[in-house]
C-alpha cells in the first residue's frame, strides 16, 4: 500500500514537471543533431555509465572481452557503430531478455557476472513517471521515464503529426485505466502539442476490482487539468462491447471531422469489426495501433471497413524502436528511430525450435533513456534493411526500416512449447475460419498455476459457441500439423492440459492471468505505457 502510495506520488510530481517543461522550441533540429553525434553520444554514455563503474555488469562483459574504452572508440571511429556492436556481440558484450530479467545467470568465458535488473538503469537521469511490463510470468519491469525522454518523444509526434496529417482531426484514445499510464499520458500531453484528446475510451474491471483506479485515474486526470490539460475522463465500455467507440467514429463523421484512434492493435480490430457489424461508417479513420504485431489478417479487417492503420514499434524497457510512414501499407513495418537506437540482428534457432529468426539485439543512444543497454534481446525478431519510401521521416534521416516484426517467444506449459510464429495463424485465421469471429476473438494466455504453467485458449462470448470442446480439438489438430513433423513430439505430447475457456480475451486490468501477444511488439503490452 505504501509503495502504491510512493508511485502515484511520484506519477503526479512528473505530471507537473512535464506539463510545466517548455516545449523544444526546434523538434527537426534536436533529432538531426542526435542523428548526425549518435556514435560520439553512444561514447559518451558508455564512458560516463559503464567504463567508469567496475561494479557495472556491462564493464565486466567488456573487460573479459579484451575491450578497454580506448579499444572501443577507435572500433567505432574505424568501422563505425553497427559493425563495432556485432563485433562485440561476438565477444560477448550482450544481454538475453532473460538475463535482463534475472531469470538467468550472466555467464561469459565461465565467469559470473552478477546482475538485477536495476543494475541497467540508467543513472544520468530521475524519472518521477515509471512505465511497467505486464509481466506474464512476472511482476513485470519498471522503467523510469524522465521528462527529458518525454520531451524528446514530443519531439518525434511533431514529426508523426506532420507526416500524417493529424491537424483537424477528432483525436480518440482506446487504451487502459490505471496501473497503466499508456491512456492518461496522452491525454494530458496532447494540448502541448496544438490539439485535444476529445474521448477517452476505456476497459475496466468492475468497482469492486479496479474501483480504486478508477479513482486514481479521475484523481490524476483531474490534477492535470488544473494545470491546464484539459484531458477527458475515462468513459468505461461494457466487457466485449467496442460498439460505442465505433458509434462515436461514425458520428464525428458525419459532423465532418474523420478520427483518429490511438489504441492497441487488437482494439483497433474490435472497433473495426463492430463497425462492419453495424454497418457504421467509418471511412478514413486512421488508426495508430502499438502493443502487438500488425499482422495480415489484422489489416484486412480494419481496411474492410474503410479505415487504415499504421503501427508503432515501442518496447518499454528500450523506448520507442521506430514508426511506420504513411507510405507503410503492407505487412508490419516501421521506419527504425535509429537516432536513439542502434539495432542489429542475430540469425539463430528461436527457443526449443528448429524455427530460425533474426533477433533484434538494441543499444540505447539517448541520454535521456530509462535505461542503458548495449545489444540486449527482447524476443522479438525483424528484417533490418533501407527505407524505400520518400517520406518526412526519410528525408530527415530515418533511411533504415524494419518489416516483418515479430516475437519469437514461447509459450511453454503442460510439457508444451508453441512458438509464436507457428500459433499465430490458428488465432487469427484457423479458428475464425471454423467458429466464426474475427481476429481477436481468440487469444492464448500463459499462468502459473499449482507447480507448472497452464495455457487458456480463450475465446470471446460474443461468438455464441455452445461447444469448447470443439474449439480445442481443433485448435489442438492444427497444432499438431506443426510439431508433429519437425519437431520432436515432446512438444505437444501433452497439449490436452491446454483448457478452452469461453471468455473475454482482453485483460486490461492487474491481475495474474494476462494476454500474452504472440507475435507482439516487444515487451509493450496493455500495461506498458
């Protein structure tokens, strides 16, 4: 109690720091100056963090790697950030998720390194606001976010606003309540930035399980319009019900202002769907979706009813990875924000697989991070190439992209192991195909349970399907196709203790059994701001 308490202190002192900061009075000049020094910032940050703490995890990788500073500024200088990464990487200067969590020991040459995961905090700067991971099998990760980062995140939106055009839009948030402050930060930011969040739409528990958000929620929202937000107040959806998010689209069109939703990927899907259901008109909304991959079947649905989306690629432990462009259109693909990253990949067998992706290894350039990391995994994998488009966010600099993201995570249970990128297909086109609904309906969750993980398929009530059985033998038949063949058995000998649950697929509120995004976007989930 005295530490909730202590956070949502703290969260309202950030509120008061941010919404007092002066805004960057040049967005494009502040990115193309972190753009043109990222190499001698990167320096700068791993001299001042890492080479001057002997007590740092990073300085050991390092020392047992034969590199001293001296080493790593003239690699950079010679062959230049990327390529010095991958050299090292190679040398072992690099984090699993894993590790990073503590979940496993950090080990090079046969030494132990010890390491929590505060240790990668980043100490050159205090953030009152915290972002946190869900944590599927966790408490999840607190990330600080100062108010230099936020500034800077501002700084990108300017550009994000000009690119797509967002000026006299009817600009709507579909995102949580507290714990999460992914809904309230944009709320309270946006009047900084020359427009106004006019709803906020939200999925809540009931009083008696999340009354007490709601009421911290109402509380922050309220002290940040006394400093002059003027943000809305949460309006609660019934549990499966989008339709008064779509109805609300619908309405401001026809009053001649088309909208722009800010939500999660499957949200964006809901709301899409009770469009087509109602035959409401939504044409020309856009929606900018985060949280989860944007997969083929997710786009179809929501460009079915006359809208289009465009994603955005945050981990919350690394910050904001990169942006889709308007040009962007197919698949999932996001110009990379290399100026406060450097990212290269791995090619390498996903966990218990014989599945070979490109993991995505990140190092954070932006003094102001919550973190520092240098090549750390996050269990998402992507093809890094250049940019083919024309667009603001190439012609200022942002020339490298990345398409096909993805996580190649597991979800291991009952002696099970499915990887991502196998399921993913069963949920969004599978299980429509044979029960009806619509990408979304159908969502795999992970929780301990009494000594071992247990996996729910859950499926939404809406579908009326008086049969679980049915679902999960289905669902079970398509997930033998997969690791029956190359896979040894083991895989899915006991994949009748997955149970089918007739059931709301979103948590939006805390609670021990939460979503896990197969093919997601990192780390973010619905609570990770």
């Amino acid at each position: 109690m005295l530490d909730e308490a202590i956070y949502y202190a703290r969260t309202a002192l950030g509120i008061y720091q941010f919404l007092r900061a002066k805004p960057l009075p040049d967005p494009e000049a502040v990115i193309r100056h972190q753009l043109q020094n990222r190499e001698a910032i990167f320096l700068d940050i791993v001299q001042r963090v890492i080479f001057s703490n002997p007590r740092h995890p990073y300085y050991e990788m390092f020392r047992l790697a034969g590199c001293v500073f001296e080493d790593l500024a003239q690699a950079v200088a010679k062959d230049g950030l990327e390529p010095t990464l991958a050299a090292l990487h190679r040398q072992g200067v690099h984090l699993t998720h894993d590790e990073f969590k503590g979940k496993t020991p950090i080990v090079r040459s046969g030494r132990h390194i010890p390491a929590r995961t505060r240790d990668f905090r980043n100490p050159l700067v205090a953030g009152l606001m915290e972002s946190r991971t869900s944590g599927s099998r966790s408490n999840g990760t607190r990330t600080p976010m100062s108010t230099e980062y936020r500034l800077y995140r501002e700084a990108r939106d300017v550009l994000r606003d000009r690119e797509f055009g967002l000026t006299g839009r009817a600009h709507i948030e579909v995102k949580p309540i507290l714990p999460s402050i992914s809904g309230l930060e944009p709320c309270l930011r946006a009047h900084r930035q020359g427009y106004r969040i006019e709803r906020w739409f939200a999925v809540a528990g009931g009083l008696r399980d999340s009354g007490h958000y709601r009421g911290l929620t109402r509380g922050l929202v309220a002290f940040g319009n006394l400093l002059g937000a003027k943000a809305p107040y949460p309006t609660y959806l019934l549990p499966n019900d989008f339709a008064p998010v779509a109805e609300w689209i619908a309405r401001r069109r026809l009053e001649g202002a088309a909208g722009v939703v800010d939500s999660y990927t499957s949200t964006a899907v809901r709301v899409a769907a009770a469009a087509l259901e109602r035959d409401l008109d939504i044409q020309g909304t856009m929606f900018m979706v985060a949280g989860e991959a944007l997969t083929d079947a997710k786009r179809a649905l929501i460009e079915r009813a006359g809208a289009e989306v465009y994603t955005f690629y945050p981990i919350t432990e690394v910050g904001g990875v990169g942006r889709a462009c308007r040009q962007m259109k197919t698949g999932n693909c996001v110009h990379l924000y290399h100026d406060g990253l450097a990212v290269i990949s791995d090619r390498r067998p996903a966990p218990l697989s014989e599945v070979e992706v490109n993991a995505l290894l990140f190092t954070n350039l932006l003094p102001s991070a919550g973190n520092i990391l240098i090549n750390a995994e996050m269990g998402d994998s992507g093809v890094i190439e250049p940019a083919r488009c024309d667009c603001l966010l190439s012609r200022l600099g942002f020339t490298q992209q990345v398409r096909d993201i993805g996580s190649y995570g597991k979800l291991t249970g009952q002696g099970m192991t499915l990887v991502g990128i196998d399921v993913v297909r069963i949920l969004e086109e599978v299980l429509p195909e044979h029960f009806g609904g619509a990408p979304g309906d159908y969502q795999l969750v992970e929780h301990e349970g009494a000594g071992q993980t247990q996996l729910t398929l859950r499926v939404s009530p809406r579908l009326g399907i008086a049969s679980p059985q049915e679902v999960k033998e289905c669902f079970l038949k398509e997930v033998r196709q997969f690791y029956g063949g190359t896979l040894a058995a083991r895989t899915w000998r006991h994949a009748e203790g997955v149970d089918v649950a007739i059931a709301e697929p979103f948590t939006t509120i805390t609670g021990k059994v939460l979503p896990l995004h197969l093919l997601g976007s990192g780390r973010e989930s619905t609570h990770a701001a």
